[in-house]
C-alpha cells in the first residue's frame, strides 16, 4: 500500500498524524534499548556492537527516504 496516496484520499489532521509518529517512534526505541540491553547482558563491546548496527540500519533509511523524496520532486 502506498502511504502517500492513503493519506491523499484521506484528509489527516497533521498535529495527530506527527504525534503518532512521534509516539511510535519513542515506543520502538524503548524496546530497542531493552533487546540490545538483554542480548549484550552487561557486556558493553557487545552493547556498543548492537547500537552500531541499529545505527547502521537507520542512516540506510535515511537514505531511502530521501531518495525516494528527491525521485518524487516536481520542481
């Protein structure tokens, strides 16, 4: 399903749209911290390792997300 073309056919109310992306976004990372903390068991190179991945994963959707804005431009 395309996100753009629902929220296009369907009229949002930005404020309630962003908060709960916002509140989503807070959720998964409070789960993140607490699998990496669970894996890595007190050993911080692992800990270090984990968050270097999760930071790898973001910065590559980062990425996407902005390709895919500049395929979308019409300037």
């Amino acid at each position: 399903m395309n996100i753009f073309e629902l929220i296009k056919e369907n009229p949002t109310n930005i404020n309630l749209m962003l908060s709960e992306i916002l509140e989503t976004n807070i959720e998964n990372k409070a789960m993140l911290q607490v699998i990496i903390a669970e894996l890595s068991n007190g050993n911080s190179e692992k800990e270090n390792e984990f968050l270097g991945i999760a930071n790898d994963l973001k910065n590559k959707e980062l990425l996407r997300i902005i390709g895919r804005i500049e395929n979308n431009r019409s300037d």
